[in-house]
C-alpha cells in the first residue's frame, strides 16, 4: 500500500516550510482551508478516512498569546477541539503516526524539580496565558488517545522575514528563538528516516529548539552583532550568553533522532549566511 502523508496547515508559518522541506517527497496531501476545514468534524473524519495517511502532520493552531487572549474560542477550538477530533481519526487509521506541534509556554514559569538545572519533557506543566493552556490541552488529547504520536514542543521559530520586521513578539520564557526551516528540515528528514526504518522513535513529547536560550533582546543584539561583524571581519564570534534560572533540555530528541542540535548563535550563523547568499544571488 503506498504511503500518504497529510500535512494540514501549510499555507501556515510553520505549514509552508514544511511543504517545501518535502518538495521531492511522492504522495504529499496538503489541503488548504477552501478544500478542508479542518473545524468542519465530520468534513474531517471522512477525509482522513477516506485517504488512510500513514502520517498526519498538524501544523493548523492558533498561535500567539496576544491572538488567542483576543479570542478565546478560536483558540479552543483550533489548539484543543479540533485536536481531539484529529486524534479519534488518526485512531481510526491502522499504524498512522500524528505528529504535532506545541509550545514551551507550557512549562510557564513552574521550576523544575529541586536541583534539576534543565527542563526535560518530564517536567510539570504550569501554563498561563488561553495560548498555553489551550495548547496543553491539545497535547493531552493526542497523549491519551492517539496509539502512535510525536509532539514537538517548540520555543519561537523566526524566519528571514521575521528577523527585520519590527513587530511585537511574545516574550520568550524558555529555549531560544529557532529558525523555521530548521524545524521543518529536521521534522521531515526524521520521519523520512523513521519510514526507512532507520530510527525507530518512540511515541513521546519531544523539546525543539535551538541549544541554549535566550530572549528577544539578547536576540536581536546577535542579529546586528554578526551582521555587522560578517561585514567589516569575516566571522563572528558570539558573545557568551548570561542567563540565570534552568535551562531547556533538548537531549530526548538529540538521542531519539540521533541529532547534534546547534547554539542559537550558530544557528542564527548559518541563517544569516544563507539569507546573504539568497539575497546576493549566489
Ligand atoms: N510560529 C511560532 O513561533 C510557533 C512557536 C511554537 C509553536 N508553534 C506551533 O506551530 C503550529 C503552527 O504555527 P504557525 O505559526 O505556522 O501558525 P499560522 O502561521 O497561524 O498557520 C496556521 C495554519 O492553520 C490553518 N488554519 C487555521 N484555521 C483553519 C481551518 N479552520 N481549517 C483549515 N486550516 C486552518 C491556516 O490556514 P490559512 O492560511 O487559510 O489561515 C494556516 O495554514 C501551531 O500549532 C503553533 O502553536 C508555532
């Protein structure tokens, strides 16, 4: 039988990143909204039914604390209803494997247990805001019902375009600002890797961001720092990055996806070169 992937979401942020990582993939469905509308239930069943996905990529949410403190309901029913209703139908479907996308906000500020200096998956959650609370409820939905599921907890994903836009951005409590084509690279490359029986992953909750952590601030201070060094001396050297309370762990997923994941600075490196390489033509 050939192997379906369902990406839903990838007219999204994340979702279109994820549609160009899989360029060369065969048998990639992608419905928009017009041709699914994923809190259309029965409209939903009925199509992962009918085509039988060996995977279902969610990359539909309401995302942003400001965007669902606005409205609460959409935000219910895109981060919480709706995954329940994707996960009784990825149920229904013999050997599909859900993958989802969470936040880090569902740690909110809880410590982790006494003398722990990072935050594993295994940490208690405590989130605040409707985005993080509605979105914990997700994750459960899909822990408690889906038979073979990865969630990605994710810190906040930049892009190009994201990193010279002056808008306002949620402040970041955990993990570091990660490039969005990273997540969708290292997210397709793995579960192409998974299908060839090269991993074998286990259902889980799994910590994606760049190494490290930093704020906005700290963020955009790198940005012209090694836009500014690229320019007058070849290579920058990233400043040590000072913080105080514990730190994100992203070892699970380095040992589950057999992955060395970069520093934010490295990673911001590397984004940076290519957007000039991109922009020069090159
Ligand atoms: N962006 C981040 O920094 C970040 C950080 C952590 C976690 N995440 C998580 O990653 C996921 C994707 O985030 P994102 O930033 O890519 O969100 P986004 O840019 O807002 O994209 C949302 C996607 O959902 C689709 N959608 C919304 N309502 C729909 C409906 N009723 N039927 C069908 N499709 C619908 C949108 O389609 P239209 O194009 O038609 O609107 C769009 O493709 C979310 O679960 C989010 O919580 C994102």
């Amino acid at each position: 039988m050939t192997r379906k992937t369902l990406l839903l979401g990838s007219t999204g942020f994340l979702g279109r990143e994820l549609l160009a990582a899989f360029a060369h993939a065969p048998h990639v469905l992608a419905p928009t909204r017009d041709e699914l509308d994923v809190t259309d239930s029965a409209a939903l069943r009925e199509y992962i039914l009918a085509e039988q996905p060996s995977t279902i990529i969610n990359a539909v949410g309401a995302c942003g604390v400001s965007k669902c403190e606005s409205n609460p309901e959409l935000a219910q029913q895109l981060n919480s209803g709706y995954v329940q209703v994707l996960a009784d139908a990825a149920r229904m479907v013999a050997g599909c494997t859900l993958v989802h996308f969470s936040t880090l906000e569902v740690y909110g500020d809880v410590k982790p247990q006494h003398g722990q200096a990072y935050y594993n998956e295994d940490c208690p959650t405590s989130p605040h805001s409707i985005y993080a609370k509605t979105k914990l409820q997700g994750d459960l939905a899909i822990a408690s019902t889906a038979p073979h599921y990865l969630i990605f907890r994710l810190s906040s994903l930049y892009d190009a375009y994201r990193l010279f836009a002056v808008e306002e951005r949620d402040p970041i409590s955990l993990g570091a600002p990660t490039a969005v084509q990273y997540v969708a690279n290292t997210v397709v490359r793995g579960l192409a890797r998974i299908e060839r029986r090269v991993l074998k992953v286990h259902s889980g909750v799994y910590h994606l961001s760049a190494k490290g952590d930093s704020d906005w601030q700290t963020f955009y201070r790198e940005v012209s720092l090694q836009r500014q060094k690229s320019r007058i001396l070849g290579t920058p050297e990233s400043p040590a990055l000072v913080t105080t309370g514990p730190k994100l762990s992203v070892e699970k997923i380095e040992n589950a996806f057999c992955l060395f994941i970069p520093s934010w600075q490295s990673q911001l490196k590397t984004h940076l070169t290519q957007s000039d390489l991109a922009a020069n033509g090159d």
